[in-house]
C-alpha cells in the first residue's frame, strides 16, 4: 500500500472520530466554538505527525488530508446532529 493511501484512510478515520467528538461537544453543551475548533486542533496536532512520518513534502498531500478530514467529518457531523435531533 502506499504512503498516500496510508495517509487517506488515517484521515478518513481521524474526520470520523472528529464527527462524533464534535457532536457530542455540541450536544453536551459545551459551544458551538469549542465543538469546532477541538476537531481542527486535533488536526493540526496530526499533522505535526504526518510532517515527521512523510520524508517528503508535497503540498498534494497535505492538501488531500485536509480535505478528507473535512469532508468525512463535517458528513459525520451532520448525520448525526440530524438523527439526534
């Protein structure tokens, strides 16, 4: 497999999580402001991570898992707001 596969589906699980942690920050109370910067604090902490893990820098990557992150977990997010509601 490789490194940008790996880094996709760390993401897609990553949003994922982020999706139900955002919910649930939501919902427990706690602000609309906290509920949405946590999952982006979370990211950014990842992708301290990704920069030490990838050798190379391509701005592609980056890019791509940021996207994915976002994508995955604002459907999450949004799922689940609606089923909760």
């Amino acid at each position: 497999m490789k490194i940008e596969q790996k880094i996709i589906i760390a993401y897609t699980i990553l949003g994922f999580c982020s999706g139900f942690l955002t919910n649930y920050l939501f919902i427990s109370g706690l602000g609309l402001i906290f509920a949405i910067v946590a999952p982006f604090v979370i990211y950014f902490v990842s992708l301290l991570f990704l920069v030490v893990f990838v050798k190379k820098k391509k701005i592609l990557l980056f890019y791509n898992s940021f996207v994915t992150f976002l994508l995955v977990w604002l459907t999450i997010w949004i799922l689940l707001y609606n089923l909760g509601g």
